[in-house]
C-alpha cells in the first residue's frame, strides 16, 4: 500500500531489482526510484559527450 501511494505521486517509479525463481514461482524484488530532474539528464549528457570527444582525441580522429 505505501508503495502504490508513492507511485501515484509524481515523479516515483517502481523498478524491478531482481528477478529469481523460487519452487516453481517467479520472485521479485522491486525498488522506488524516483527520476531525474531536468539539468541532472543535461549535465548526464554533456558527461557522455564529453567521453566520446575524449575517445576520439585518444585516437587522433579530430574530424569526427
């Protein structure tokens, strides 16, 4: 019940921690996460540019 009412809340999500099988059935663990906000999925992605230009310079393709 009190993760159903953090779910309906905005922002909340439940995610799946792992999956098991126990004597025949199918065992969840589940986990509330709650998203990202906009300048964190900005400052991730500036992140991710910049190992990609770092690779690149690595390899001497200064083009690309």
């Amino acid at each position: 019940r009190k993760l159903i009412g953090k779910v309906e809340q905005k922002g909340y999500t439940l995610v799946p921690l792992n999956l098991h099988f126990s004597k025949g059935n199918v065992k969840c663990e589940i986990g509330l996460a709650r998203g990202k906000k906009q300048h964190d999925k900005r400052a991730t992605t500036k992140e991710r540019e910049w190992e990609v230009q770092k690779g690149r310079i690595a390899r001497g393709d200064l083009n690309a």
